[in-house]
C-alpha cells in the first residue's frame, strides 16, 4: 500500500528534476522554433553553467551561489550568442544536417575544454544553508532545496512564457518560428534576433546547469545525461512548441520518479517507449501543430548528402586508387615485426572494422538523406549475437556471422517499419530511442552480462559443424611470409570489408541507388514517377543496418569481448564523423574518414589528453570548409590553383587593356 506521503514525494523528486528539463528542453525548443537548429551540444551548455558555478560558489566564501546563478546564465549566453554569430549562422541554408553536425563538433570541442579546465573527478558545491535544509510542514520533511528548484525554475518558465506572449522580442520570435522571410520581408533584423535567441536558449540551460550542480555532483557526463532525456521531451511536447516543452518536462521528470520507485526495472526505457508511441499516433508532438515547423519533418537535401555520389573520383580513376589501397593493405602483416610491431596490425584491423560500419551508414545517410543517431544499436546487436553464439551455440565463426546478420536484417525491418514513417527530425529521434532502449535492456539483463558485458568465449573456429580451424593453432605460407592470429584473421576481415564494398558499390550502380539518390533529393518527385518510397526507404535501413551488425560480430570475433557501450548513441555520433569527415555519398570517403578518426583517437589519446578538441575543431572545419569531405580535397585544392591563375591572367589582361586605353 502506497501511502500519501510517499506519493507526495515521488511528486515532489519528478517536479523537481522536471524543472530542470523544463529549462533544458526550453531552450533547446525555442532555438529550434524559430531558427530550426537541433542544437546537439546544448547539454554541454548546461554542464558549461554547473562548471562556472562550481568556480564562482568554490571560489567566494559567501555569496557565490547566488553570484553564479546570475552570472554564469549571462556568461554562457554571450557564449552561446557569440556562437551563432561566428560559426552557426555560416550553415544557414545548408540543411539541418549541416546544422546537427557542426553541433556535434562543438560538443567534442566544449567536453574536453571542460575536462582541460576542471579535470576528469566529479566536483562538488552546496547551496547556501537558508535554502539548503530540511523543510517540515504538516508532517511531511522534504529538502528546501528542492522547493527552491521547483519555485525558481516555475518562475522562470512563467516569466519566458510572459516574454514570448507580450513582449516585441516574443512578437518577433513568435513570427519568425512561423514564416522567418516574412518577417524579413518587414525590414527586421532577423539574424540579430537568431543571435539573441540561440544566447537565450544558452543562458536557461545555464540557469539550469547551476541549479542541478548543487542538487547532485558536477560531472563531465551530466551533459550527455540531460540532453537525451531534453531531445525526447522537446518530440514529446512538439518541435518548436514552448508549451509542450514545460508541459513535457514536468510529465517526463514525475514518470521517471514514478518509475524509478515502482518499476525500476524499466527506468530506462519508459520515456522512449513513451516517445515512439507518441510519434506514432501524432507525429507533430503533443502540442505540435500544422504551424510548429512540420517541416522539420520532412527530408531536407544538404549539400552534405546531395550530389557527391561519384562525383569526386571517376570510374577509372577511383578504380586505380582502389586497387592500390588494396594492395597496400595486403601489406600490412608482411612487414610485421620487421618495421613495426603487432600494433600496426591490430590498429589496422580496428580502422577497417570502423570504416565497414561508416560505410553502412553511408548507405543512408550519403544515399537516401536519412540521418540516424541509432546505428550503434545494429553494432552492438551483431556484437552481442555473435559472443552469446559463441558461448551457448557453435564455436564456428561462420554460424556466429550468421546468426549475426540474421538478428540484425530481423532487427533493422522492425525498426524501420516503425521510423520510416516519420523523417527529418522525428527519424533521428526515433532511431534515437531505440537504440537507447536496447542499451538499456543490455545493460539489464543477465544473459548479456549486465553492465560488465560478455567475455570468455571460446577461440572461434572459421569452418561448419565439427571441421574448421583456428587462426592461433595454424600458420599459413613459409618464412618469411608465415602468418597465423591476428594476421589471418586482419587477411579474413579484408576479404570481408573488400568484399562488402564491392557489393554495396555495385547496388548504388543499380536501379536500387538510382532510386535511392531520387529519394534524397526529393521524396515528392520521386514518389510522383512511381517509386514506392517507404518501402526503398526500409530496404536501405535494413540494408545498411545489416551490414552494421556484421561490423560489429566481427569486432566481437577479434576482441572475443562485448559491453553496453557499443550500444551507446556516442558510437553512432562517432560513425557520422567518420562518413561527413571522409566524405558522404561516396562509400569510399567514409572508410577514409573511418581511418583518420581511429588514427587520432588511437594515436593521439595516448599522446594529447584533449585529443576530442583536435577531432572536434578538425570536424567543425570540415562542415564550415569541406562539406564534401577529405576525399574531395586534392580536387578542391586544384579548383583554387585554377581559379588563382585564371585571376592572374584575367588581371594581367585587364592590365594591359588599361594601358592599352
């Protein structure tokens, strides 16, 4: 029996983490409202705010608490206004992809400045004490910090929704979330009002950084932990929609709370249950209607997945270069332990493990316009599937794979029937969300091993039934081209990537990519010449997630070690680096951008603690500069030698025509 007065305080902890999503999700939605940015770093804003905060209120011996909830929301709104002002406004224009991505970057740029700055341990401060004891009132003992959060931040919210409702600033927000060229079109400064938003939506998760920091500990992580629960409550309450925000925020915050009493075991899972059932039944969001910019969801070409298919390299060229590459990469083992050691090896096994799935991803990102934060969840599928068979079924290699493939192409058509109906931002989310809840059943259950993973399995043996052999108990070849282990197995995985390549190269060759690249670059006109969208489109998805489980089974054949983080959506941020980095559209252009990102990843973390800020200011340059990705720069680099000569020349005729006169 639930008495009252533990109601009361399930109600109580649900409004108050509530409150702080309310002004997380507040200002992600207001962003996203008027200038349509999906503003992926706005948790690392939050964590900004709780690590100024920790500074200020460390740093006074009376009065830094109350210092730092003024100060630090104006801090990191002029942090966030200077922002859009010198590198978001840049992609205006360029499609949300454009926009999601730069995001990403500076959310790899703010999380290891944050850790340069402040360190890796969890930082502590306390409240003042007037706010931070104990309140009784008619029996009932609660915290009076959390009356604070709750008070504070319902006055926040009430007073952005009084600025939004009657204020010219409000008028103008409330217009250009509407139709911004009409407000243009009126002679009003649009971009300046862009500039004072995005420092707006800053400063409220600022707001809600400081109060979070003092109501648990100030982590590097905090960020990551509130902008996922913040993404599905903006898809809950509407895109756009400040009402649906708070309104989101709150119901979220008391589920959770419900939730974590009384079926802890779904914790995790409840609010993108919740979120995909949403979508299902109203797409636009709760509070979301035909003006709160559906557009957001349908596909938008960019210039990121628009026209690159085979356009950086010909036919003959990209053939030429291929086959080097291969070659190449056949000697990689043969020098083994004459000009370096096994590293070389098992570093190249790693980057061609990595570039198979940014090659999957590809597929419909670069091909079909179709952006997925969820791929991570067909790597950790195939993982998990070809350690559980190797453990409880057959010690083959070639059963594992298949079981593998199986779960994955299973797997992928479930979940594409369910987010092929929806695009834009609603897929993201949606993919989102399921890779999240299958990171979380991972995490619970016994038969993945939990939160430790999966380890032991026998030494796969690559054969069926009772013959096969195993890479450790054999050598192939004779002195000094003898090989055996890891260099049988990086032979086995070539084949396979080489293999995988080829014939997903040859399928974009086909009508299927004819149809695919139709798709992308406008639904309506392809679905007007009588292509079945959604289903192409669930192809595609099934397709690449399918080869994004064989990815992931054979990084389980190599490590013979499986954990939940390779379910986590970080992975899946990681492998949109490598496509955008490389170059999306081209298959190849990912595997390249697979190869840089390892490199710095295992090279430089070893070297340079802040080696995210490298990778984050080397992947904003390429979105600001290089859309097209590092394949297409010797081609870019010509481009500019030509068009500088022809300046020269033009100029020098020029020259001579004026004295000519």
């Amino acid at each position: 029996m639930v008495s009252g007065a533990q109601l009361l305080d399930i109600l109580l902890n649900g409004l108050t983490i509530g409150m702080v999503y309310v002004l997380v999700a507040a200002g992600l939605s207001i962003v996203f409202g008027v200038m349509g940015v999906l503003n992926i770093a706005h948790g690392e804003l939050l964590a900004l705010g709780a690590y100024f905060a920790f500074s200020l209120a460390t740093g006074f011996s009376l009065g830094g608490f109350w210092v730092a909830l003024v100060a630090v929301p104006v801090l990191v709104g002029v942090l966030g206004a200077a922002t859009e002002r010198q590198l978001i406004n840049r992609v205006y224009g360029r499609g949300q992809l454009a926009q999601i991505l730069l995001t990403f970057g500076l959310l790899l740029i703010i999380y290891d400045l944050k850790r340069l700055v402040w360190g890796k341990s969890p930082k502590f401060y306390s409240p003042p004490s007037v706010i931070d004891q104990t309140v009784t009132a008619f029996g009932f003992s609660y915290s009076g910090y959390s009356y604070f959060i709750i008070a504070v931040g319902g006055l926040i919210a009430l007073s952005v929704w009084a600025l939004l409702r009657y204020t010219r600033f409000g008028l103008v927000v409330r217009a250009g979330s509407e139709d911004r060229e009409m407000v243009r079109n009126l002679g009003i400064d649009v971009d300046r009002y862009y500039t004072l938003v995005f420092g707006f939506g800053a400063a409220l998760a600022a707001f809600g950084g400081v109060v979070l920091g003092g109501y648990q500990n100030v982590s590097l992580e905090m960020g990551n932990a509130v902008i996922i629960p913040a993404f599905v409550i903006v898809v809950l309450g509407g895109l756009g929609s400040f009402r649906g925000a708070v309104v989101g925020g709150l119901v979220v915050g008391v589920i959770q709370s419900a939730v974590s009493t009384f079926l802890p075991e779904i914790q995790g899972v409840v609010v993108f249950l919740l979120m995909i059932g949403v979508l299902l039944v109203r797409p636009e969001g709760l509070f979301g209607g035909s003006t709160t910019r559906i557009d957001a969801g349908r596909s938008e070409p960019s210039e990121f997945v628009s026209e690159l298919g085979g356009s950086v390299l010909d036919d003959r060229r990209r053939t030429r270069l291929g086959v080097a590459a291969v070659a190449a990469l056949v000697l990689v083992p043969v020098f083994e332990g004459v000009l370096y050691s096994n590293f070389v090896v098992s570093l190249a096994i790693t980057v061609l493990i990595w570039a198979l799935f940014a090659m999957s991803l590809d597929l419909i990102l670069g091909y079909t316009g179709l952006i997925s934060l969820g791929h991570a969840l067909f790597y950790g599928l195939g993982a998990y599937a070809t350690l559980l068979t190797l453990l409880y079924v057959s010690p083959s290699a070639f059963v594992a794979l298949g079981v593998a493939l199986a779960a994955s192409a299973i797997v992928a058509w479930v979940v594409g029937h369910v987010a092929i109906r929806v695009s834009g931002v609603y897929f993201v989310m949606i993919t989102l969300a399921f890779a999240e809840i299958v990171h979380q059943v991972a995490v619970k259950l016994d038969v993945t091993g939990g939160s430790s993973g999966l380890f032991g399995a026998p030494e796969p043996m690559y054969g069926l039934g009772p013959v096969g052999v195993r890479f450790d108990e054999i050598i192939v070849g004779i002195e000094p081209f003898a090989f055996t282990g890891d260099a049988l197995f990086y032979y086995f995985l070539l084949v396979v990537v080489v293999g995988a390549y080829a014939g997903v190269r040859r399928l974009t060759k086909a009508p299927f990519g004819t149809a695919l690249q139709a798709i992308r670059e406008s639904e309506l006109r392809a679905r007007f010449v009588g292509y079945d969208v959604r289903s192409i489109k669930r192809q595609a998805f099934v397709l690449s997630s399918t080869l994004a489980g064989l990815s992931g089974a054979l990084f389980a054949l190599y490590t013979g070690f499986v954990a939940p983080e390779l379910l986590n959506w970080i992975n899946s941020g990681n492998a949109i680096i490598m496509v955008v980095l490389g170059g999306s559209g081209t298959l190849y252009g990912p595997m390249v951008g697979a190869a840089v990102f390892t490199l710095i990843e295992r090279q430089l973390s070893s070297l340079i603690p802040w080696w995210r800020l490298l990778l984050g200011v080397l992947f904003v340059l390429v979105v600001l500069y290089l859309p097209t990705g590092l394949v297409s720069l010797p081609s870019r680099v010509r481009a500019l030698r030509a068009r500088g000569t022809d300046g020269t020349a033009a100029g020098e005729r020029s020259t001579e025509v004026d004295v000519d006169d």
